[in-house]
C-alpha cells in the first residue's frame, strides 16, 4: 500500500506541474518562442517583442516556468537571458507539442519567406499528422 501511495504522489505531483505549465496564454507563447525548432537563448524584451504580449506578464512567466525547472536563467550585467532546460523531464514532451501545434508553420514561414517563396504545400505523412522523424 505505503509504495501505491507513493506512485500516486508522484503522479499527482506531475499532473499538477502539468496544469501549472498549461495554465495561460503569455506561458503558452513562451513555451512556443522558447521549445520551438530553434531552442535558443534570448533576452527577455526579445521575448516580449516576439510573444507581442506586455513585458510584465512575460517576465512574470518567465519567472514561473524558470521557477519550475524549465526554463535555465542567465544573468549577464543587467541582463536576464532564457533558454529551454533540456535537461527537465518534460522538455522532450512540452517541446514535441510546440513542435504540433505551431513548429513547422514557423519554420516553414521563415525559411520560405527569406528565399522569396510565396506559397509552398506540405504532403505526406506530415500533412497527415503520422510522421515520424
């Protein structure tokens, strides 16, 4: 019974990190800026310049997440820079549904706009949602 308990806790620690991570708007953009294909560091304002949401709310959230473990933090001058942890147990996770949900519309966008494409269309396995690399 007591190891039963013990598995529960940790469940229910997970799925409350769980709701905590999926609980807003402004933390839903970050996690897309920051999981998405190219997990780099960035400033704060490059953040909120590219969330397009209010500095006050993203800092706040980025405390939060880095708070949670997910976010790693860096401090340079009067500077505070972000990236994805990858080491967290939910990296692999949070950042496979950026990469569904939003990832490749990125990625395609930006790749095809700077070689002056116009329209391009995905087929396939992807376009079907069952790919698997």
């Amino acid at each position: 019974m007591r190891c039963h308990t013990a598995q529960l806790r940790g469940i229910n620690a997970h799925m409350a990190m769980l709701a905590e991570i999926l609980s807003s708007r402004v933390r839903a953009e970050i996690l897309r800026i920051l999981f998405g294909p190219d997990t780099v560091e960035l400033h704060n304002r490059e953040i909120v310049r590219r969330a397009n949401l209010s500095e006050s709310a993203v800092r706040q959230e980025l405390k939060n997440l880095a708070g949670l473990g997910l976010l790693d933090r860096r401090r340079e001058s009067n500077r505070t820079y972000y990236t994805a942890n990858r080491n967290h147990p939910l990296f692999a996770e949070i950042r496979g549904l950026v990469l569904k949900t939003s990832g490749l519309a990125d990625v395609l966008r930006g790749r095809l706009a700077s070689e002056g494409v116009d329209l391009a269309f995905v087929f396939g396995s992807v376009a079907a949602g069952r790919e698997t690399a």
